[in-house]
C-alpha cells in the first residue's frame, strides 16, 4: 500500500454531462481517497444520449497543462483518455518516457452513445505510439475489434487467441472490457503475456453505462499507483464499478453513475 496521498493525473476530454471524461475520472479518483489533477485533451457538448459538439485543444495547450501541474506535483499514476492527433501522441511519450509511475491508456474514439471522437484512421496510430510508455491498455470490445480488424463472438467474448493477438501488436498488458457483449454475465480479460485471467460477473442491468470504461481505468490507475499488483488492481478496479453501477440504479440516478461507494 501506498503511503500517503495518491496524487494522479489525468489527460482526458471534458464531458459537459459529468458522466463520463476528466470529470468521471475526478470524481472516481476522489472516491477512492486519491488527489486528481488534469490536462484538458478535448471539449464536448454532451449528455448520456449524445454528443452535439466536440472542440480539440492545441497541442501546446495540452502540453502546457501537463508541464505546469508536472512541476509541482509528482504523480503516482497517469491516465490517457482521448487523444485526438498523432501529434499529441507523439510529445506524450517524448516527455512521459523518463516517468517511473504506472500509465493506463483508456484508448477511446467513440462515445457510448456512438460519437466518433477520434478519426478512425489514426486512432491505431495513436495506440502503437502511445504503447511505448503505457503499463496496461483497457479497450472495450468495439475498440478491440478495430484493433483486430474483425468481429468478437457475442456469445463467449474475446478468445485467448485474440487476445494474444492484440498483444503482439502493442507488447503491454491488455486489459479487454466485456460489458458491452449481449450477455448475461460481464467477463473482462486480462492478458500479461503470460496469463489469461478472465472476471466473470452477472450483468448489473442499468438503462446506461455512461463513464464505466473511463471510471474504470482510472480505479485501475489508483490500485495501481496503491502498489497493487495487476491481477489484484484490476480485480479491486471492476468491484469498484459494479459497486458504483449498483448505487447508481438503488438511487435512481436517472443513468448517470453516483461515484460516492
């Protein structure tokens, strides 16, 4: 366990709803008893139905948010959300190479309710760059299909195979979220590159899943920042949503997730 405060940052797009982006990650990373702070990627007009707008910051502004905060702050982990060019890509690893601390790539391009919020053809660029400082990758089914260039079965989710597959690609542990499959039960994938670990959970039915995939990583990139082994954080880190989805529907939250466990 970690001593002291957790200090993460997390680079991210703004979600005006507060469901989901830098704000579901503030307030993920705040329920658990760490200290967020965040460099701004993107902006968006949103609610949990859809996204009306969507402005991308300047490169420079991006950086300088991350250079500012980084030289009074030493973090324990760092979260990467959306990141809409391969130029930003590109300056994140040149300046995050040196960092010690645990970094969870979120590699997101559309929206739970269907946006495109990266261009789909650098979206893939931007992962194989974004690999080199990244500890764990934690694509949803939709993205790793786009990673793979092929359907998953619906039925039993993402085989060892795939899995391996996607790991030569990238060479960092995958981290492959299951809730989006049309099943009874949830079972995310874990992929070290050497073991297979799957979480089998039944479904907590809600009428949206709005901020889970963001909540999530950035759960991860606490547990982790806590000296948690993988197998461990990740397991601590899906407890933790299930637990959020499960006060969200007990409140009526209207289908945003109540992050306060």
């Amino acid at each position: 366990m970690s001593k002291g405060l957790i200090k993460i940052l997390s680079i991210a797009g703004s979600d005006s709803s507060s469901g989901a982006g830098i704000q579901a990650d503030i307030k993920t990373i705040l329920s658990l008893g760490g200290y967020a702070c965040t460099a701004v990627t993107c902006i968006t007009a949103q609610n949990k139905l859809r996204i009306n707008n969507v402005i991308n910051i300047q490169d420079k502004v991006v950086m300088d948010q991350i250079k500012t905060v980084c030289c009074d702050t030493r973090f324990d982990a760092i979260k990467i959300g959306v990141i809409p060019s391969i130029s930003l890509s590109k300056k994140l690893v040149n300046f995050f190479e040196p960092f010690k601390c645990p970094i969870v790539v979120d590699p997101v391009f559309v929206s739970s309710s269907g946006y495109d919020l990266v261009d789909r053809n650098i979206f893939v660029k931007n992962q194989m760059i974004l690999s080199k400082i990244s500890n764990v990758l934690t694509p949803n089914i939709f993205e790793t299909e786009k990673f793979l260039g092929f359907k998953i079965s619906q039925k039993g989710g993402i085989r060892d195979r795939e899995i391996k597959e996607l790991y030569r690609k990238f060479e960092i542990p995958l981290l492959i979220t299951g809730g989006d499959l049309n099943n009874e039960y949830v079972i995310d994938t874990l992929y070290d590159g050497k073991n297979v670990t799957r979480y089998k959970n039944k479904k907590i039915k809600v009428k949206f899943t709005h901020g889970t995939g963001c909540s999530l990583a950035s759960a991860l990139s606490f547990y982790l920042a806590d000296k948690k082994k993988l197998t461990q954080a990740v397991e601590c880190s899906i407890m933790y949503i299930r637990k959020v989805l499960i006060r969200s529907k007990n409140k009526n939250f209207n289908g945003y997730l109540h992050h306060c466990v």
